[in-house]
C-alpha cells in the first residue's frame, strides 16, 4: 500500500509553531494549491490543503516561511476523526510533512522569486534542494 502525496503552493498564512507536552515541536499551516482551472470571472481556483510539520523541521518552517511563501511539501495524507463539544462527529484530513522545500529564498523586505529552493534549512545553508528532486521519485 502507499499513502504519498507531494504538493506545491502558497502559504495562506504565517505557520503556528507549538510544542506537545513532551516538548516535541509541530508547525501547522495552509497551502492553496492552484487547481489549473479558472471560474467564470477568470480568477484562478485552489484547493486549500492543512498541512502538519513535525520536530526540528517544524522550527525551521515557523522560522523561514510567512504568508504567500511559494512552498513544496511531500508527506502522507492522514484523516482523523474526532467529536465536537454538541456530539457532532467530525473528520479532518491534512498531510503529515516528511519535506517541506522552501521554493523562494527570503530577502531584504521579504521573499524573491528567485530560483533557490531550499529544504527546512536556514537561507544560508550548504545544499540547495529543490523541486526536481521530488520530481525523481514517480508519484506511484
């Protein structure tokens, strides 16, 4: 069996950074993914995708995307079921990040559109990682 989505898109927000009780860090944040179709005004159309980042990658993703940050994330897709104070029962899906690529390289009053991805790493890291690599792997 395989559970493997990869996506790129937008950050809708700044990620929240929280700790569990054991103190292991978990970073939450939305990416509109374009669907490639347009409505009837000509606007582009998204999905909006949660997405759960864990450990010290979760920091480094609190740490160097914001809002509108052009981002890849490749993970699993989890659904958890839960039930609301009134006895509703409830379902949410999000992707667990295992790789979170970060596809602008953040500069003086923000981030550039310029062509160094880098891997929940600091902007002055080492290797460069980028989108292709995820493109090795079939999707299969």
């Amino acid at each position: 069996m395989l559970n493997r989505v990869i996506l790129i898109g937008r950050l809708t927000q700044d990620p929240v950074l929280s700790y569990t009780q054991s103190g292991k860090a978990v970073a939450k944040f939305t990416l509109a993914v374009d669907k490639g179709i347009r409505d009837q005004s000509g606007r582009s159309q998204a999905d909006f995708i949660d997405i759960v980042v864990w450990d010290k990658q979760a920091e480094n993703v609190s740490n160097y995307v914001k809002k509108g940050h052009l981002t890849a994330v490749e993970g699993r897709l989890q659904v958890r079921s839960y039930e609301t104070q009134d006895g509703q029962k409830r379902r949410a899906w999000e992707v667990v990040a295992n790789r979170v690529v970060f596809l602008e390289k953040r500069g003086e009053g923000g981030y550039s559109r310029g062509p160094q991805p880098q891997e929940g790493a600091p902007e002055d890291a080492d290797e460069d990682v980028g989108v292709e690599d995820l493109a090795d792997e079939p999707p299969f």
